[in-house]
C-alpha cells in the first residue's frame, strides 16, 4: 500500500485506457469550442457595437472570477430544475469549454490591442468590413502575438478536464478513484494518473516553446531585414 506498484496498470488497463481516452476526447473538443468563442468574446469586448462590448465583458469578468467547479454544476445541477438534463461528461465539457473560453478572450484582447490600429483603420479604407478585418488582418497578428499565453491555456484545459470526475464524467480521475477503491492503493493510482497527464501536457508545452522560438525568430529577421539601408542604385540601372 505504501510501495509504487505498476502492476496496478495491468490489471486495471481497461479502465486507464477508457478514462484516458474519454480525457483526450473533452481535451480536444473543449480546446476547439473554447478558441471559437474566446475569439468571438475578444472581437465583442473591443467592439464598437456598445451592446456587444458589454455583453462580452460582462460575460468574461463573470466566468472568470467564479470557480471552474461551479461552472460544471450549473450545466449538471442547475440545468435539470429547467428540465434540461445533460450527463457528467457533457456537463464537464461545456463548463470547462465556456470557463477557459473566458481566459482565452482576454489573451486575445490583448493581443489585437498590440496590432497597430492604423492596420485595422486601412483595411476598413480597403473596402473590408469590420468582421473581415478582424478575422483576415488583426486577428491573425493578434493570436501570433498571444500564442504563448493561449498555449499555456490549453495546457491548464488538459489539467482541469479532472474537474470531470466530480460530476462522474467517466474522465481518467473518475476511472482512477474507482480503481482506489478497489486496490487501496492510491500512491501507485495517483502516480499512474500523473504520469498519464504527463504525457497529454509536456507535448503540448514542448510545441507552444517550439512555435514561440520560431515566432521570435521570424520576427527578429524581419524587424533586421527592415532596418538594412536600401542599396542606392546608379540612375537608368536595370534589374533584371
């Protein structure tokens, strides 16, 4: 009990398995739903459409300075007394997707605050629409800039997904407390567990440390290349 045993993998592989799976399966949808709509939130919360601005602010300042758990049980506890009843697994989904969407907005905002708004002011000139100049100018530089904090996001997201287990998500934690319960042995568990969520999260920190060097260096040569003086070539000189 007191003692790491691995065997305890083995012989519960079948559950592992499933809860691991089941934790990539929220990961990715959540991931997915919560880009889309923090991209959405970002563009409400710097709109000039008032009603827009406020429904975007108002709705990050909430999410964000609640709990992740109460989120979860309003969709698997709250719902039900409207009559809309929702299992533990897409409970925890959507509290998890709307909770990190909320963090991701305000990575965003700042990021398309840094983008000079003369940029957006020249796309408008061009015959672009705002939407169009926000999806195809800014919001692009935007998410480059931000990419670090977005990807650390992520990365809390995979970590969160345990929060499934409080409301029987059939997650990797909720899989593992049942194993406790049989094998009494929650050192050997939890370690697994652990080891499991290592190998979802150091990928994904290992590639948001990779796109930021290559990022910076794309950056660094074209900030030199811009500084480099012209050559001056002699009047009537042809480039071929």
């Amino acid at each position: 009990m007191g003692t790491l045993d691995f065997n305890v993998l083995m012989r519960h592989s079948d559950r592992f398995l499933e809860g691991f799976l089941n934790t990539i399966q929220v990961s990715i949808t959540a991931l997915i739903g919560s880009f889309i709509l923090g991209a959405i939130l970002a563009i409400f919360r710097i709109s000039p459409v008032k009603p827009l601005n406020w429904i975007g602010t108002a709705f990050v300042e909430f999410i964000r300075n609640i709990p992740l758990l109460l989120v979860v049980f309003f969709f698997y506890l709250g719902l039900p007394a409207l009559g809309i009843s929702l299992d533990g697994f897409v409970s925890g989904t959507l509290g998890l997707t709307i909770y990190t969407a909320a963090f991701i907005a305000e990575a965003i905002r700042a990021g398309i605050q840094t983008v000079p708004r003369g940029q957006l002011e020249a796309a408008r000139s061009s015959g672009l629409s705002y939407v169009q100049a926000m999806n195809l100018i800014i919001l692009p530089q935007a998410i480059k800039i931000v990419l670090p904090s977005i990807g650390n996001q992520f990365i809390n997201l995979v970590k969160n997904s345990s929060i499934l287990a409080v409301v029987a998500g059939m997650d990797l934690m909720y899989f593992a407390d049942i194993v406790n319960s049989d094998t009494f042995q929650p050192l050997s568990v939890y370690t697994i567990v652990a080891l499991f969520y290592l190998v979802l999260t150091l990928p994904l920190s290992f590639l948001v440390h990779y796109m930021e060097r290559r990022f910076g260096q794309s950056d660094a040569e074209v900030r030199s290349t811009k500084g480099k003086p012209k050559e001056n070539k002699p009047a009537g000189q042809v480039t071929m």
